[in-house]
C-alpha cells in the first residue's frame, strides 16, 4: 500500500507568463531559456526533463509560503502548456532517478523535523522513512546540489 503521493505544482498558476513577451517577462524577473543537455531542465508542472530544443521560463518561486523560519523560494523550470503531473500513489517520476536529491520534512506548524540527502533510486525507501515519524507532516524535495525545489510529498 503507497503510503505517499508527490505534489506537481499546478500549471495554472503560470498561465499568464505564457503569453508575455521577453521584455515583460524579464522584468518580472523570469527568462525564456533554450533546453540544450536532457537531464538538466526538470520542470515542476510535469515532473520531467524537458526535451532539448524545447523552451522552459525559469523563475522564482515561493515554494514553502508559511509563516515560519522556514518559508522558502528558489529558482525553478516550467515547461510551457503542459499539464500538471498526477503521479499515483508510491509513484516517483524518472525524473527524479537520476538527481541527488534533498528532503526536508515539516511539521503541521511549518518547522523542519528532519531532513536526508539520498541518490533518486532511494528516494521512495527515504520518503517511506521520513514520514514514519508522527511529527512529519509532509516533505519537500529538492535537487541537493543546486538546492532547487522539485515538489512536495504528502501522506496518501
């Protein structure tokens, strides 16, 4: 039994960078960037690599928007026009097989309980083994070496 799900971030809420131009959207601080090496652009909204050759706005984003010491944002990739991932229950998207990857589990009131750096093809033996503590309420993955948000796990 998946005792887990992780969480794409929703493609609608970047509807509106789609259709800006360069200028506008530079001056929100967002770039249209060219993917030229596959793995190297994971988007968030599809929880894959881009292909080469397709273009992907990197931004900013506030990833863990609480009221805590630990409210966070970082740099991030999207795809443009793709849907948002719905993996299922205990399934780990490719895209996360091949990263070292960071995890950091919070409590219901935002505070870091734990935290584990551990290669992709152990990522699902280190989600199973943060959340065996009661006080974890959810995760969040990050690539390790960049630091970049990929998505947040949650209790199935």
């Amino acid at each position: 039994m998946a005792s887990f799900q992780l969480m794409a971030l929703a493609s609608e809420q970047f509807e509106a960078l789609l259709d800006q131009s360069d200028a506008e959207l530079e001056a929100l601080g967002v770039l249209r960037v060219v993917v030229d090496e596959k793995p190297g652009f994971p988007c968030r909204v599809s929880l894959a690599d881009a292909e080469v050759g397709e273009t992907v706005l990197s931004l900013t984003y506030t990833h863990h928007d609480v009221s805590s010491p630990y409210r966070a944002s970082g740099p991030i990739f999207i795809r443009t026009k793709v849907p948002t991932a719905m993996p299922a229950p205990g399934e780990i998207p490719i895209m996360f097989r091949h990263r070292l990857l960071s995890l950091r589990a919070y409590d219901t009131a935002a505070m870091l309980v734990d935290a584990e750096v551990v290669e992709g093809t152990q990522l699902e033996d280190a989600i199973r083994s943060l959340f065996a503590s009661a006080n974890a309420s959810y995760l969040d993955i990050h690539n390790a070496k960049p630091g970049c948000y990929d998505c947040r796990v949650v209790r199935s």
